[in-house]
C-alpha cells in the first residue's frame, strides 16, 4: 500500500494558527518600535531645539491694556462763568480677573457687605432667583427631574443642549416660589446688590462698586482690609455737578446707570465702560466725545496663571477738554426773571386757561452765537395742585407755533424774490371779499381802502397787502368775490421763499432733538393767504430768531449755536485752559434778495418801532439805541398738552427785532403761545419782554466794559458760577424718573 506524503497544504491547522499569530506580533513589535521611536525624536526636539523657547513663552508676562476714568470737561458760559463743575467723591470699585470664579466674587462680595452699606434698590426679581439659585444650586437643580428633561429632549430631535439648558432655567425659575426668596435676607440682598455690579464688568477693567454717598467711615475700613478682598480697590470718582437751572445744558447719566441700553453698542464701541457717565441729553450729549476726555491706560502684566503680577500704566489719560458756551448767564438770569414775570402775568388775567409757556431767543445775527434761550413753563403738581415754573429752554427748539405777522418781513422779500413786487409798490389795504367765504382783513381797517407801501403795510401790519402778494405769487390779481384759483406750486413756492430764512426748516443748531415745524394742509386755497401772514404753518422760536437775524445781517442766514470754544483743562484753577479750536460762524445760504430790497425790508421793520403807526411804537420809540422788529399776533386753533381743549379758537403773541439797526449786535424772538380767548382784549408783553431784555443787553456792555470784563482772552479768568442754585447729577436722575 503507497504511503501519502504530507505537503503544506496539509499542516496541522494549529500549527498553521501559530505561524500567523507570530506574524502579527512582529508586525505589532514593529510598529510600537517605530512609534516610540518617533516619540523619543520629538522630545528630544523639542527639549533640545524649542526647549528655551517653550519656557520663555511660559514664563512670559500676558499685556492687558485696561482703561480707567477721567474727570469730564467742565461748562463755561462766554465770559469764563463756570457752568458745569465736577466733584470729587469717594468711590470703591471691583477688577475681576480672567481667572476669577463665580465663588470668588461671592466670597469677596460678602466680605464687602459687612464694611459698606449698599442700596438694593436697583435689585430686581430676576436678579433675586439668580442669586437664590447661586445659593441653592442643589434645591435649585431638584426642582426639574433627569426624567423631565430627558422627556422633553426626546420630544423634539432638533433640539441643542443650550436650548435644553434654557428650558430647564425657565423651569427652575418658574418653580421659585416667593417664600423661597423672601428667605433672603437684608444682608443677602446687599451682597446681592454688591455681586451683581461685581458681574457685570469686564474682565480685568474697574468696575464701580459704589461711589455715590461712599462715606469717609467706610472708604477708610475698605482701604484698611485691602489685602483680604481681591480685586477691590479705593479710588476717587468725580461726581457731575450743574451750577446752572439751564435745561439746554443737558445732564449726565450716573455710574449706577451707565450707558444707555439704545446706545450701548455704539458707546462699546469706542471703548466705554458700560457703566461710565455719558451725556444724556442737549450740550452734554452732543459734545460728548470732547467731554469725555481720554482714559489712562495701564497694562496689568499677568503670568501664565493669568494672575496680575505687575502694573505699569503706559498712558497718564487727560480729562475731557473744557467748553466755552455761547451763552452770558447774566444776560440769561434777567431774561428768565422777565419771561417768567410777563407769563405770570398774563396767566393772572381772565381767558387764560390755555397759557402754559413763554419763550425768548437772542442771538448774534452776524456768528449765530446763542446769547440768551429762555423757555419757561407752567406744571401742576398732580398731588396738591400746587403751579410751578419750570425750564422750558429746549422748547425754543423743540416744538412750534404759528408766529402770525411776525414773518410778514419774509412775505414782503419772497415777493420781490418772485418778481411779483418791486421797491415801493403801492397796493390798497382793504377787506378781501373771496367767493363763498367771509372778508378776511387787517385789524386797523375793517371796512375802508388805504393805498399804502410796503413800508406803511410793515408798520402797520397789513393783512391785505400780504394776501395780495401771495396771490400774484399764485398768478392773480384781487378783484371783489373772485374765486381763488392759484398755481398749483404757490403753496411750494412760499414756502421755498420762507426757507430761505429757515422758518419751516431746521435751523443747524449744534443741539439734539431740533424740530422743524408742522406744515399745514391746505385743504382750501384760501389757506395760501393765511401763510402770508403767519397763520397756517408753524416755526419753532430759534426758526424765528434766525429769520431775523437773516434780515438784520443783510441776507446771510448763519446756523445758531452753542459751542463758542474748545479749550484745555485749566492747569491753574484761575485761567482757562489754553485754546484748542474757536468755533467760526457756518453760513448756511444766501437769500434771493438784492441789497437795496433787503435795505428797503429793515426801513418798514424800523417803522413798526418809530413809526407813529408801527404796532411796537409804544414800547420801543424812546429806545436809548436804534433797534428794528416786527409784532406778532396769531388767531389759531388749540392744539396743546389739554387734549380736552383741542379745537378751542386762541391767540398766540410774537415779536421779532434786532439792534442796532445800522449795526445789529443781536436779534432777538418773543412767542408766547395760547394767551388768550378774549380776542377783544389788546396784550402787549410780547413787546416788553422784547424791549426790556434788549435794554438789559445794552445796560450789560455798558458793564461789563466798565469793569474790564471781556470774552475770548487767552489768559481770560474762571469767574464764579452766577447762579447760586446747584444740582448734582443723582438729584436729576430722580427728577428725570419721577
């Protein structure tokens, strides 16, 4: 029998099983080999070739650049008055670094409470259940199940877990009962008050604790127990303090406040602390960027910890640059006295349940220079009842009327401007008959035909010679009962004329918030007549001011402000600071009138104050000084803050002037809205608030050359504040809110 050979197909298969194996641990042994191999070459690489560079890096000190405040500029009226000041206070504020836990600040918060009284008042609810839930994170995490969650994660497969996380807050917070919280007690609530100030700064960036009413007491006790509360630090903050009632000056927020939330990104941006002062409103918070001045920068050198070994401030920062106003606030505090006694005046009289307010506005008509904005008004104290003044100044700006015949000068020069009038155009002043309506008239001649000139019609104030040149604007010529078919752009076209000297426009004032008016809807064309003579749309008081001055200054209308000057903080505390940048005059146009039409305007203005029939002769033809102006009186249509009176018939005074004639220094505009419903009674306090205030002006030079008080010097003095009234900006913040 032949024996089978046995070949190597034929082995044993474990033997074939152990071949394998060994071929596999091989390839594992080789592998291990190389890996290590290359393990033990880059250590080597590293610790020979990077290795100093590696601990330089590690040992490196990180630069953070960290900016601090800086007192903001000080206000000052033209003649180095001071108007707005700062005061130093007390302040305690808190640095949190990049490494600081939220058990950190909680730690240190406490510590703070037992040395400081802090106000909870700005404590909110919410603030209340994150407080609860930092202190009872395991009864809060009790309150939502694993279970629930889970439950409501696999209801919806779209879901992240940050929108899970927030369901399960809103659970928790929602299952907080108000037992629970009121288990926080008055010493919790102030180290709540502390740690959420403590919360809400930025990483490595001061942060105020509490800087307003910080007393001596515990501004000593924090500064002793410096070392046991890391990252607190005593410090002077500078409290913003207004020497001045004038509302146009505008307010600060306070630290407790901070930026504004509608502003808060735009503030950010320009590397704010969210809770600096910023300006909030007027003067304060157009100039805002010069006020603030520029902050100290230190760099807060960190190790590798991100613990802060070394400081080294890089920039010393400036306070924010001084700002002369335009403004001479004893001109202003007699202008106030005036308005405020004429409107109680006038509010003592019968007929008089609409009156509220009174304005007056002086300017310089050659630079725009504000010298005097007076606003004033009366509120009543829902409580007791009780009238009270307050100031109205940004009124002049804000908010309109109908100015009545005071524009009437700018009627007179877009007629010429429209080639409808020419130099000394006689047209009969008569009652103006139109088909279906009653006679509309000038109130000296209700019933006769007086041939007259545009200067007779100024001084007079006659209604019918200005309906006249707004007809021919719109194409016609009066005729007794016609019908009054206008051009379709005469409306359009008045009003570009009137624009011209910036009645219906904004004026440029360097202030926020100006209002331009309300333009009237014509909704019959006798409408058109009633813009002639002041009665349809509506100018605010700075609008009437500014067409004046335009007349005065021979047709230039120059944009009104505040700013006068920028300077450096003074370095004396006697002087003003050394000038920066002196605001020069903006001329915003040129009006369409020759020379000779605007010289021929200011004639018939200076015949309503000479003029034996010129409606101000009474109270302005004994003037010491040449001067030139126009009344105003307008029947209009209530429509103020009583809703209930809306629609009531009511009168509203103006004036409108400027002096010299031959060399105007200022111009000047009187409104008092709503005075009356008596249309029988004749008020004048328009006009004498106009002339007293300019008597006033003139009696000030007089003075002030007298005692060699002068503007605009390069070593002018710091003069007292004029005012002995002083608001600090948490009074006005309350008064704000309230």
């Amino acid at each position: 029998m032949r024996k089978v050979q046995k070949t190597k197909n034929n082995q044993n298969p474990k033997a074939k099983q152990r071949a394998n194996l060994t071929f596999r641990m091989n390839v594992l042994f080789f592998s291990i080999f190389i890996l290590f191999s290359a393990l033990i070459f880059r250590l080597g690489y590293l610790q020979i070739v990077k290795g100093e560079e590696y601990v330089m890096e590690l040992e490196r000190k990180e630069e953070v650049r960290v900016n601090t405040s800086v007192p903001r500029g000080r206000i000052y009226d033209r003649y180095g008055r001071i108007l707005v000041d700062n005061q130093p206070e007390n302040a305690i504020t808190y640095t949190k670094m990049q490494t600081t836990k939220q058990k950190d600040m909680l730690e240190v918060a406490i510590e703070l409470a037992k040395l400081i009284e802090q106000p909870t008042n700005r404590v909110t609810y919410r603030d209340k259940q994150d407080f609860w839930i930092l202190l009872k994170n395991e009864d809060a995490l009790a309150k939502v199940t694993k279970e629930e969650m889970d439950a409501y994660r696999a209801s919806d497969e779209t879901l992240d877990e940050k929108q899970v996380n927030a369901e399960m807050d809103r659970r928790i917070r929602e299952r907080i009962t108000d037992e629970e919280l009121a288990q926080l007690t008055d010493f919790d609530l102030e180290v709540l008050a502390i740690y959420r100030e403590m919360a809400s700064g930025y990483n490595l960036s001061p942060q105020i604790i509490k800087s307003e009413g910080v007393t001596d007491d515990e501004f000593a006790r924090v500064s002793e127990r410096l070392a046991d509360l890391p990252g607190v630090n005593t410090t002077t903050d500078w409290k913003r303090v207004r020497l001045s009632p004038l509302a146009l000056l505008g307010r600060t927020t306070v630290p407790s406040k901070g930026i504004p939330k509608n502003k808060l990104d735009f503030y950010l941006a320009r590397d704010y602390s969210r809770n600096d002062r910023v300006g909030e409103s007027y003067f304060e918070a157009q100039y805002e960027e010069i006020l603030q001045g520029e902050k100290s920068v230190v760099k807060n050198m960190t190790n590798k910890k991100g613990q802060v070994v070394e400081i080294q401030t890089t920039y010393a920062g400036e306070p924010g640059k001084d700002l002369i106003t335009t403004l001479d606030m004893e001109l202003q505090a007699e202008a106030e006295r005036i308005v405020e006694e004429k409107l109680l005046e006038l509010k003592s009289l019968g007929s008089s349940s609409l009156l509220d307010r009174a304005f007056f506005v002086m300017m310089d008509p050659n630079t725009g220079e504000l010298l005097s904005v007076v606003g004033k008004k009366i509120e009543k104290d829902p409580e007791t009842g009780e009238s009270y003044i307050i100031d109205y100044s940004y009124g002049a700006f804000t908010t309109a009327y109908e100015a009545g015949s005071s524009i009437k000068a700018a009627t007179v020069l877009t007629g010429y401007s429209e080639n409808v009038l020419s130099l000394n155009t006689t047209m009969i002043d008569e009652p103006i008959k139109l088909l279906n309506t009653d006679p509309k008239s000038s109130i000296f001649n209700r019933g006769s035909r007086i041939a007259m000139n545009e200067l007779k019609a100024l001084e007079r104030s006659s209604n019918s010679y200005m309906f006249k040149i707004a007809m021919a604007i719109g194409g016609k010529s009066y005729t007794y009962n016609m019908g009054l078919n206008l051009r379709d752009d005469t409306l359009q076209r008045m009003r570009n004329g009137y624009s011209q000297f910036g009645l219906g426009v904004p004026t440029g004032i360097d202030l926020p918030g100006e209002f331009a008016g309300y333009q009237g809807i014509m909704d019959t064309p006798g409408k058109i007549l009633d813009l002639a003579i002041g009665q349809f749309d509506t100018y605010t008081p700075l609008q009437l001011a500014q067409y004046i001055s335009t007349v005065a200054n021979g047709g230039y209308r120059v944009q009104p402000r505040m700013l006068k000057e920028i300077r450096k903080p003074s370095t004396d505390g006697e002087t003003l600071g050394a000038l920066v940048q002196e605001v020069e005059p903006t001329i915003l146009n040129r009006i369409s009138n020759t020379d000779a039409e605007i010289e021929q305007v200011k004639k018939g203005l200076r015949q309503v104050y000479v003029g034996s029939q010129g409606t101000a002769y009474r109270s302005f033809h004994d003037a010491p000084y040449t001067a030139a102006g126009k009344t105003g009186t307008a029947e209009v249509v209530y429509y103020g803050p009583q809703r209930d009176k809306f629609g009531t018939n009511t009168t509203t005074l103006t004036h409108v002037g400027f002096a010299p004639y031959d060399n105007p220094q200022i111009a000047y505009a009187v409104v008092i809205p709503w005075v009356t419903t008596d249309f029988s009674v004749y008020l004048t306090q328009n006009n004498e608030i106009a002339r007293e205030i300019a008597d006033y002006y003139f009696e000030l030079q007089k003075k002030y050359e007298q005692n060699g008080i002068k503007e605009s010097s390069a070593t002018q003095k710091i003069l007292a504040p004029f005012s002995e009234e002083r608001l600090d900006e948490d009074e006005e913040q309350k008064t704000a809110t309230e």
